[in-house]
C-alpha cells in the first residue's frame, strides 16, 4: 500500500521482480530481456530503476526494480493484457 506524504503529494510506486534463469537459455535470455521485455516494460509505463544478478546462494538468480509515476499506474499496468502476454 502506498503511504502519502503531504496533501496531494503522489508516491511512486516500486515494482520488484524476481526470476531465474533456465539452465542453458543464457544467450536466449539476454535477447529476450533487451528485445521484448525491456521495450515492452517501458512501453506500459514502468521506468526499469535497478537489476541485480546473484551469483552464489539459493536466492533468484534476477532480480529487477521498476518504477511507476503512482499506485494507479502501478496497477493498470499489473492488470493489462500487454503484462499478462
């Protein structure tokens, strides 16, 4: 849930997304990520603001913050047919 601070002020809102990659896809991963997924994220709105990548541990192997101008806009984008595709 979004906290308001001040009258009228909007947050925003900060998307994190975590995933592993699959076994033997890293080449097909990074082509997909800068080809599709990028443009796609950024077309809905979403301002990609940091990725981590985890090399050692049983943590996912990705981990991607993005960023939305407010609750309303986080959840449109949440709810499009473009994010579910």
């Amino acid at each position: 849930m979004a906290k308001v601070w001040g009258k009228g002020t909007l947050m925003k809102m900060k998307l994190l997304m975590q995933w592993d990659i699959r076994s033997g896809r890293d080449s097909q991963y990074l082509e997909f990520i800068v080809g599709e997924f990028l443009p796609a994220v950024a077309r809905l709105g979403l301002q990609i603001e940091n990725a981590w990548y985890t090399l050692y541990g049983d943590e996912p192997q990705i981990l991607v913050a993005g960023i939305a101008p407010s609750e309303q806009a986080l959840h449109q984008v949440l709810h499009s047919q473009e994010w579910d595709a």
